[in-house]
C-alpha cells in the first residue's frame, strides 16, 4: 500500500540522489575512518531518514511496511554503515516504543528519534542469550517505584552512541524463557548505565557495535514500554517481525549494487580477446545472481503488503529473512568470483568490503539456523 505515490516518489528519488552522489563517492573514507561523516549524517537528519518508520503524528514519515522496504532497498546500495547509522531509529530502536509504548512514551522519544536527534538502539543479547534471546540473565528489581537493573548486554548495534537504550530484563524473579520479561526504555546519562568502546569487526566498519553494562542502574516504573510488566518479550517479538522484512530488504541493496559492479566489471574485463562477459560461465554467475535478487525481492514485496493488510507475517517474516540474507551472501560470492583477483584485493576495488560487510546478515536478528527451526515449526504445526 503505497498511500501518496507522489510524495513517497521524491523520498525515493531524494534517496537515490544521497545513495549516488553523496554517500558512494565516500564509502572509502567511511572504511578508512571507521565512522560516517558527521555532514552526512546531517544530511540524513534534514533529509528525514531517521523518521521512515515513525508515525507522522509524532514527526516521521509514517511510510508503510510497503514503502519501507522499497526505501530500504534503495538506501542500502551503499556502505552498510550508512544505512546501520539511521537504521535503529527506523526499525528495532523505535518500533517497540510505536507498537507498545504509551502516550507519553511516545511523546518524548519519538519525536527525536524521527528528528535524529537522539540515536536508539535495541539491547536484548547477552552474553548468555544469544539464539536463546528469551534466556535473560539481566535482573530488573523492583524497588518502590523503581527498578534496578543488573546485568551485561552484548553485541549492541549503535550502543557506543546510542542516546535511548530498549533493554530486556527479568522483572519476575525465578522465572524462566519470555515469561516474566520486560522492555525498558534507558536514557544515555542515568547512573549505573554504561558502553564499551566499538568493537572490532569482520566488516561493516562505520558502524558501531558494543556492549551495555548495568551496575545498579536505577530507572522509574514508568519506563517499562506501554506500562507492563512481564510483556517485554511479546513487544520485543512484535518489533523483530517487522524488522525480519526490514532486514530482509536491506540485504537485497547490497546484491543489486554488488551486481551493478560485477557487470560493469564483466564487460570492461577482456580475457580470450573479448570481454569475460561473453563467455557463458560468467553469464551464468550473473543470472543465477539476478534470479534470486528478483526471488527476494518478491517475496520481501509481498510480505510487506500483507502485514500492511495486517495478516499474520511471522512465518513469511522469516522466510523473507533466511532467503534475502543467504542469497545476498550467494551474491557476494558469486560477485568475488566475477571479479578475480580483483575480488579478493581491497586495493582493486570494494567488492571484498562487500563481501565482508554482508557476512553479519545471516548472524544477527536471529540466525539462518533459527530461521529454518521457525518456518519448519510453524510448517508442521499447520500440518496438524
Ligand atoms: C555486529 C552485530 C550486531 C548485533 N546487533 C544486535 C543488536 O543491536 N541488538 C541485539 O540484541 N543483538 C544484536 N546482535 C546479536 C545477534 O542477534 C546474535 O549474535 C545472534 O542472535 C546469535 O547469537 P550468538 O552470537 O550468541 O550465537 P549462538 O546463539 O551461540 O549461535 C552459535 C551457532 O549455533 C547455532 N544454533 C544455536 N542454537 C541452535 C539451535 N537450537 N539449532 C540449531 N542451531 C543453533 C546458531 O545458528 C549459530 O550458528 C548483534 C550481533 C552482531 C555480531
């Protein structure tokens, strides 16, 4: 459901504009300085990136689950960093707030988050709940009117500048798995709440990945997202769903730039007299590539429009998921593969950054192993 197609067109437009002419003219110096540019990230605040997915009547754009995607795939065919620097405020650092939050809540973050004025992030890893994400170890204890958190939080998208923290903790003592877990909403500057310095990485550098720590951190009853008490998990789950679409979507960027390179490449690169783009075996590499971009990109479309119809996705959310994120890691390799050596050698070229960026994909927001146990779960339970 695209509502304004007018309006919704210069978004994509303004979009593809910053993509091309702005941020891939410096994904170099993004690699080399391990940060995105503080003018480009200017430019995406003034631009609006920061608000895609947050209601209008609290300052974003209100873009549907349809137009998301759409804007995604096109943000995403630069850097990764660019699109991970807003991607919190536009998917897992808002969306719990938007879906469950309460009214003022909303009113204080999600007008600065659509603004970019503050940077949020979603805390839920630990150090002992990584797949098992429902096996939380931090400890939120009640104390009149507060609660004092515990605990450590690990692999943080955005931690190290995050402004807002929705971090899960155990309220309910001695319970076990998603029962007894709440979503709490933690601002930079309270006691007791720190970050680790960024990590170092495989790729994606610009993007900063850390870890959360709470020694006694001390926050009011009132920053449980929506108020209650024990459904952290359920909001939780209600943010990843859509993020799994969202993820899925910005997986499908990266394979439509890597092969946009693969065939200029393919038919620059002479071998045999002629350029190796003539020869079948290439072409080959380069159809298989664009099948399945076409493939994810349908499946990503469709799931869209039927959460915007507001039909159960969860199963489609994680096929979108699993397929989008392997067959961009397909696509990398393929892509290494068409360019050579020139594939393998930074110095020729920015398809191994590619390849090393993408890597994360099948890791995070659940793995692709995860994945299949859900689609198959939710495959033999419909087959009772
Ligand atoms: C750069 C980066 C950014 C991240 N950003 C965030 C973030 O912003 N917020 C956040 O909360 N988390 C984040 N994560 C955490 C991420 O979601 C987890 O790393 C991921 O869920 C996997 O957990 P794990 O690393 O503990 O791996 P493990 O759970 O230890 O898994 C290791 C392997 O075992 C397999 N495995 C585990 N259980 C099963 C099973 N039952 N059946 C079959 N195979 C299984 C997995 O598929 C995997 O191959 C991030 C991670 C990274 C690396």
């Amino acid at each position: 459901m695209v509502r304004d197609e007018a309006s919704f067109g210069q978004l994509l437009d303004a979009t593809r504009r910053f993509v091309r002419d702005k941020a891939i003219p410096r994904e170099a110096e993004v690699e080399q300085s391990d940060e995105i540019p503080a003018d480009l990230v200017e430019t995406m605040r003034r631009g609006g990136f920061f608000g895609w997915s947050i209601p209008e009547s609290y300052g974003g754009a209100g873009l549907t689950t349809e137009e998301l995607v759409f804007a995604a795939i096109e943000l995403s065919q630069c850097a990764v960093a660019f699109r991970a620097r807003v991607g919190t405020n536009t998917g897992i650092g808002s969306e719990g707030i938007v879906v469950d939050g309460t009214e003022e809540q909303k009113q204080r973050y999600l007008p600065r988050l659509a603004r970019g004025e503050w940077t949020s992030c979603l805390a839920i890893t630990e150090p002992e709940a990584g797949s098992e994400a429902s096996n939380v170890r931090t400890i939120a204890r009640r104390d009149g009117d507060s609660f004092i958190l515990d605990g450590e939080k690990r692999y943080i998208t955005n931690a190290p500048i995050a402004d807002v923290f929705t971090i899960t903790a155990r309220t309910e003592p001695g319970s076990k798995g998603a029962k007894g877990v709440s979503a709490f909403i933690v601002e930079r500057g309270t006691p007791g709440l720190s970050t680790g310095k960024p990590y170092r990485k495989m790729g994606q550098a610009g993007s900063p990945v850390g870890s959360v720590f709470l020694d006694g951190c001390r926050v009011s009853a009132a920053s449980i997202i929506g108020g209650v008490e024990g459904a952290g998990f359920r909001t939780v789950m209600k943010a990843l769903n859509k993020q799994r679409i969202h993820l899925a979507a910005l997986s499908t960027g990266p394979a439509i730039r890597m092969l946009e390179l693969a065939v200029e490449h393919a038919k620059t690169r002479a071998q045999f007299g002629q350029p190796i783009a003539n020869h079948q075996l290439v072409q080959a590499l380069i159809a298989d590539c664009r099948t399945e971009i076409f493939a994810a990109r349908s499946m990503i479309v469709e799931t869209a429009r039927m959460r915007d119809r507001g039909e159960d996705i969860m199963q489609e959310a994680s096929m979108c998921k699993y397929f989008a994120t392997e067959m961009c890691g397909r696509v990398a390799d393929r892509c290494v593969q068409i360019f050579g050596g020139a594939g393998f050698v930074a110095d020729y070229g920015s398809i191994e950054r590619w390849y090393r960026d993408v890597r994360l994909f099948r890791l995070y927001e659940g793995t692709s192993q995860i994945h299949q146990l859900n689609i198959a779960r939710l495959t033999l339970n419909e087959a009772r």
